[in-house]
C-alpha cells in the first residue's frame, strides 16, 4: 500500500477507464473531487456505484465529455441530472451487481473505496458499507482507498488487506450522518398493523424511515427476533439493548445482525463499531433468495410509490422519471414469500404528501414495476391490511380499496367497476 495524496492516487485514471465509488456513507468525497480535478483531460469515464451520499461534482453539465454516471440506483444527488439526460440507470436486482464484477460484465479498473487504518495484521474495514463494494475491490485493477481513522470497524466479512490496496490516501472526516424520520400519525398506525403480523421468532428485513422506525418502536414486547437485513439504522439499537432482537431462532449466522450496509447517525456508527454481534456481508450473500428463505418468519418490510389495483408494485420511478431504483425489494419480498412462516409486505402511507392516491387504477405512464403482483402478499396502509396472496383481481381492487384513504375510494371504486365491469 503506496501512502500518496488524492492528485497522486487518481493520476492512474485513464479515459476509457470503468470507475466504482464505494457506497452510501461511505463516499470518499475527497478521493472524487480528486477525480474531477482531471475533467479537462479525461474523456470517457465510466463511474459505477449503488446508492451515495453527499454531492457528486462528476453529475454537472460541464463534465458530460469526460464523466458517464452509469448507475445501479439512484439517490437524491443523481436525480436531476439523469432526468437531464446525464447519464444513466441499470435496472438490476442488489443481489445480482456483484455478478457483474466477478464475472467481468462489467469490469472494474478502478475502485475508490473508504476504509479504516490498517490493524496490527495489515486489515482495513470497510465499515458500514460492505454491499457491492466488496467484490468491487475484490476485481478491480486498481483498489484506491481514502483511509480514515473515524470510519468503524465491523466485524463480518467488509475487510480488505493493506497489501490489496495500490494506493492509500489519509483523510480524517466525520461519516456521513442522516438525521431519523419522524413519526407522524400514520406511520404510527402502519406501525401498529405491521407489528401485529410480526411472531415471535421471526427474522426481520427493513430499511431506514419514519414506517421502519414505527415498526421497530411497537416491537418492544416481542421475543427472540433475528435481523437478516440488507441494511438497517438507528432505531434497531433499543431493540438489541432491551434483548428484544437475539438471533435465536435465525438458521443463517443465528445470535447476530446481519446487513450488508448501515446508515444513519454517528449513533448507530458507535454501535457498530467493534461490535461482535454486527456481522457485515456482502449483498451476493444478504439478499440471496436461497439464503433468506432459510430463516424461519421472514418478514421484509418495503414500501411503494404506488401500487395499481391488481397488485402491481412501483417503487423506483415516478412515471418516467427515475426517483431510485430495484435495489433488494424483490430479493427479500421473494426470500420472505418462500421462508416458513415468512411474510412480504409493502408498507406504505395511503396518500402522498400532496394528498393523492398510492392506490391507483393504473401505474403513471412509464412507471417501472418494481415488484409484479404475482409476488405482492401483504399491503399495509395506516387504513389496514390487504392480504392479496391467493386473491383474484376483483377480489384484490376490493381489498386495496379497503385500505385506501376515504377520501379516494368512490372514485376507486368507479374505476374498478370500469375495468371489471362488475363490482
């Protein structure tokens, strides 16, 4: 590993070069500005990522000749300039990205990754985001990395040894923190309806967000819950103080949390620090439908832009405009459908914050569907539960309307009786 500042390391991009940047709180900013620097004499590079935070300067107008943004989800900081015209989206299951480096479809020449100083064995952690950027750093060519004293280290499988990385570059900076979701009133009451269909014993999959966080604060009397997670954030910490959350019953890796990312505040970054009961995976292992349905009562908890009147789920776009991506909704909705005892749902508030219906006759023109109706099981509102496993359309259009908002169920009603032409 060749200690050299962030001008040094990126001088080895060449135009032409794939480059992957390492994930969600774990941006290294400074290795990209690093990167940007070289615009004006780069042409062509393709940047690969999932999920980042903070801004992403290689987006902007005036690097489009020497930047191609090509990537596998969208976040808040890509959306403006895809719908621009700015690069682009690869439509594509989490579980599946790895594949696409080990079996050089998309071979990586560079990896700009973020990880810890070294230990007294020669290893860097990768921290809180182990995910695709394992098998990234894994293939590349190239392996730069930002070392950081703050990053924490976590146990599992996010380490890469000193002698794997080419180049190092010391930087010390805060992680990236994301304030929690606060709880309104409906999200309480979905809260409520999803803590009801979850047993004890039962091995849980969530994200991050106000619907997640009021899952977890209505599971303080449950026993023995295990975590097998794509990623998961602050309010899973009560949980695991209180005993709540032991693992007990889980068949892959029991008495441990298992995630392959984790995002949050430095809270939930302290926690994990260190901490033998965190065991870090990649996401070819995490969202392994073969894996998940191992564990008994999964219950994956998911949410919706919208969903139509039979079923179909849209979680990734907005019509056409791409608002994220596949991401793992379909890895865990599937592994939990085939777990014994498991259970899929998609959580959502019955309207948005404009006051329109996420319960539609029909998805928006050119809206993706994220999960198709034939996988759709449970749907929760803060109206109820509509359970569509085994339902026909017309007995699906009642149930959903069921669990619409009030005010949108005449209408509903209307358009299903159009469509059915019986009610």
């Amino acid at each position: 590993m060749k200690w050299v500042n962030a001008t040094e390391a990126l001088s080895i991009v060449e135009s032409g070069n794939r480059i992957f940047i390492h994930s969600v709180a774990m941006t290294p900013h400074v290795l990209i500005d690093a990167l940007v620097a070289r615009a004006h004499e780069l042409r062509n590079v393709e940047i690969v990522h999932i999920h980042t935070e903070g801004e992403l300067p290689y987006c902007k107008p005036e690097y489009a000749n020497a930047f191609y943004p090509n990537a596998f989800f969208i976040g808040a900081n890509m959306r403006k300039a895809l719908s621009e015209g700015i690069g682009d989206y690869v439509p594509i299951f989490l579980s599946d990205i790895s594949t696409l480096f080990r079996n050089r479809i998309l071979p990586v020449d560079v990896a700009l990754i973020q990880v810890s100083p070294p230990d007294a064995h020669g290893y860097c952690s990768l921290g809180p985001s182990v995910d695709v950027t394992l098998s990234a750093a894994e293939t590349a060519r190239y392996v730069i990395a930002q070392v950081n004293p703050r990053v924490p280290r976590t146990h599992g499988d996010g380490i890469v040894h000193e002698k794997d990385i080419d180049f190092a570059v010391w930087h010390e900076a805060a992680i990236h923190e994301v304030a929690q979701a606060p709880v309104g009133m409906a999200e309480e009451q979905i809260g409520r309806h999803i803590a009801s269909l979850i047993e004890d014993g039962a091995t849980l999959q969530m994200g991050i967000g106000a619907i997640p966080n009021a899952v977890l604060a209505q599971l303080e009397h449950h026993r023995d819950l295990g975590i097998h997670t794509e990623m998961f954030s602050d309010g899973l910490i009560p949980l695991v103080e209180k005993g709540v959350i032991t693992g007990k019953y889980k068949k892959v890796i029991p008495h441990k949390v298992v995630a392959c990312f984790v995002m949050g505040t430095q809270k939930v970054y302290d926690f994990i620090h260190d901490n033998p009961i965190i065991s870090m995976k990649e996401t070819a292992f995490t969202n392994d439908t073969s894996i998940i349905r191992k564990n008994p009562k999964v219950v994956a908890i998911n949410s919706a832009i919208e969903i139509d009147l039979t079923g179909q789920i849209c979680a990734d776009s907005i019509g056409t405009y791409q608002y994220s991506g596949v991401g793992g909704q379909m890895d865990f909705m599937r592994g939990a459908a085939l777990s014994e005892g498991g259970k899929p749902i998609i959580a959502m508030a019955s309207v948005t914050k404009n006051g329109a219906s996420k319960i539609v006759p029909f998805l928006k023109q050119g809206a993706s569907v994220t999960t198709t109706r034939a996988h759709v099981h449970y749907v929760v509102t803060e109206y109820g539960v509509a359970n569509l496993f085994g339902k026909n359309l017309r007995q699906r259009a009642k149930a959903l309307i069921a669990i619409a908002h009030p005010s949108h169920r005449e209408w509903l009603e209307k358009a299903a009786y159009e469509r059915f032409k019986s009610w």
